[in-house]
C-alpha cells in the first residue's frame, strides 16, 4: 500500500481527492492522509513516518510548502513531494524543486497526469526500498560469508561459478580452545557463547594480520587458511600472535577457573579450494580440502595445550627464522606412515 499525504489549505479537495481515487483506497493500493498546511503535515508525518509521497501546494497559512519541503527532506529521505500549484507560480515550483521535490504538477490538476507522476514516483521509491534493502541484506551475508568466498563469486555467472573449484598451493592453521567444551557444563549458555565470541574475535584479528581467511568456525576450534606470497611464514606468525595473547588472558572466572590455552596444526601444500556441499538442498560449503589439510587436522588434534606442531618438511624452511624444536615421530590417523614433526616455540 503507498501512503500518500496531500497537503493543501483548500478543504474540498480532501472529498475532491478521495472521489478520483476511491477505487484504490478501496482495493488498498492508496492510503491518503490530509493536512491543510504544513504544521499540520508535520504533525501527520510524526504519526506516520511510512509516508511515501507528499503531494503539497506552496501557498497555505501557518506554513508554506517551500518550508514544509525544508524541514522534510532530511528528517524523511524516502518520502518524495510533489508539488502542485498553479503554472504562474513557477518561481516557486523551481525554488521548490532546488529544495528536493521530486516531480510538479500544475492547477487546475489533470488527475490522470497526477496519477501517473505518482505511480512514476512510487517505482523510483520502491526501487530506492529495494537497494537499501538489499544493501542490508549483503551487509548481514557478509557477517556470515568470507570475503574469500565474496571475491570467487564476484564477477562469475553464479550458477556456473558454484561447483567450480581451483587447486592452489596454501596453509592450513586449525586453532583449538583447549578444554573449553567443560566449561559449558557449569556456566550459563549465554556466558560461553559471549566468551567462546570474545575468544574467537581475538584470533580472527591476528589471521586478519597476517592477510589470512577465516575457513569456518568448527564449534571450539577455527580453521584459517592463508594464500599468496610467504603463506606458511605469515600462518605461523599468526598462530603464534594467537599462542602469545590467550596465554596473555587471566582466568575467565572462578568458578570455572578456565585459563584459556590453544593447540594447534599448521600444514602447507597443494589443496582444492572451491564449494563443497548439495546443490540439490541448496547449501554449500567454501573451503579447501585434501590431504594437506588432513594432516593439519591431525596435528592440532595431536598437539598440547599451548603448542604449536607442523610437519618437518615446512619447518626446515624456516629453521633460522622461527625457534622449533624437534617433536619426533607422530602416528597420524588414516596416515599409513609415521610423520615428524616439530614444534614451534617462538
């Protein structure tokens, strides 16, 4: 329904008007409002913030429409005036029109012209609703989707683009809050959540850092993934600004005692990136997948509180940038062959 608003001190034209359009309001198309100057439209306008279209005269006691358009225009930016007024006032159409009115018609009106200049104006309005709309609504997605995800699609057909998938040389981090899971056995849901949200924030920023993405969050644990230039050494300096500011955080209460403490898995290599899931229920998944990330996986699940495990074959490239000690041997799951493995210390 557009909600319409005539503004004019003539008080005939409210029958005048209700006569013209009495089809519309009837079938619910037109809701009009009427006011006979400008105080009086403001006064409407504060009941009514919904308004879409003002349909206002210039000259009326009390207050004119030139200062009605005035004290209109900011307050309610979606709703459009139209003016109407007699040809030889024109001076004052244009004064009008340079405040921000949206269209004009002349008196005596031509009812079909004004109906067609509204109907004009209510699709100008409507698809003004419809961006606004939908920059909220892109602005939520993006609370939800990766950037990463955003910058695949961008630019594609979205139907081709969304089983495709490219294989890319990356680092894997899987980052774990040790032991957090016990602590919702005896606080309030609504804390854990607002913790596990506090704790996770600080981690995102430190990937942010170092130009890594977010893969997922997997209840208790992230999964980052950095691409480009010097991914692995920006991976590992991530996870250790991570290590360094949990082990920095005091004990969260003392009923639970929790000192949060993260383990963690880095791994590089080859891995497929693109969308995993069902077209058919209309859910996907952007992630990288393959035995790299695996093999990350394994190792946060093999790791200590506070400690940072990757494979030999990434730490012997960095061996004089970073303090690792050697591990030894691990077990993987689902790894036929025993791997070594170093810890990363500083």
């Amino acid at each position: 329904m557009a909600k319409i608003l005539v503004v004019d001190d003539e008080e005939d034209l409210e029958m005048l008007f209700r006569q013209k359009y009495r089809q519309k309001i009837r079938s619910g198309e037109y809701e009009m409002l009427f006011a006979l100057n400008g105080q009086l439209a403001l006064d409407t306008l504060r009941d009514n913030p919904d308004v879409d279209i003002i349909l206002s005269d210039i000259n009326m006691p009390v207050m004119d429409g030139l200062t009605l358009l005035s004290n209109t225009k900011e307050k309610n930016p979606l709703t459009k005036t139209i003016i109407i007024s007699a040809y030889g006032d024109m001076e004052n159409i244009r004064k009008a029109m340079n405040l921000g009115a949206f269209d004009f018609v002349t008196k005596p009106v031509d009812f079909q012209d004004l109906e067609i200049t509204m109907e004009k104006t209510l699709g100008y309005i409507n698809q003004v609703k419809g961006t606004l709309q939908a920059m909220r609504e892109n602005n939520i997605l993006k609370m939800y989707v990766d950037e990463t995800v955003l910058n695949f699609m961008g630019g594609k057909e979205i139907e081709a683009a969304l089983m495709e998938n490219v294989t890319i040389e990356a680092t894997v981090a899987f980052i774990d809050l040790v032991g957090f899971t016990k602590i919702s056995e005896t606080e309030d849901p609504n804390t854990v959540v607002g913790l596990l949200n506090e704790y996770f924030d600080l981690m995102v920023k430190e990937i942010i850092e170092e130009k890594g993405s977010v893969d997922k969050f997997i209840g208790d644990a992230v999964m980052a993934v950095f691409q480009g230039p010097g991914h692995t050494e920006r991976a590992i300096r991530a996870c250790l600004a991570i290590r360094e500011k949990m082990n920095a955080i005091p004990e969260y209460s003392e009923q639970t005692h929790f000192k949060p403490q993260v383990s963690i898995g880095i791994n590089s290599g080859e891995m497929v990136s693109g969308n995993i899931g069902s077209k058919s229920l209309k859910r996907l998944d952007y992630t990288v997948i393959g035995d790299a990330v695996n093999v990350a996986s394994r190792l946060q699940n093999a790791a200590s509180p506070s400690q940072i495990l990757i494979l030999d074959r990434c730490a012997e490239k960095f061996s004089g940038q970073f303090n690792m000690n050697a591990v030894g041997e691990l077990s993987l799951k689902n790894k036929a062959h025993p791997v070594r493995v170093f810890e990363i210390i500083a």
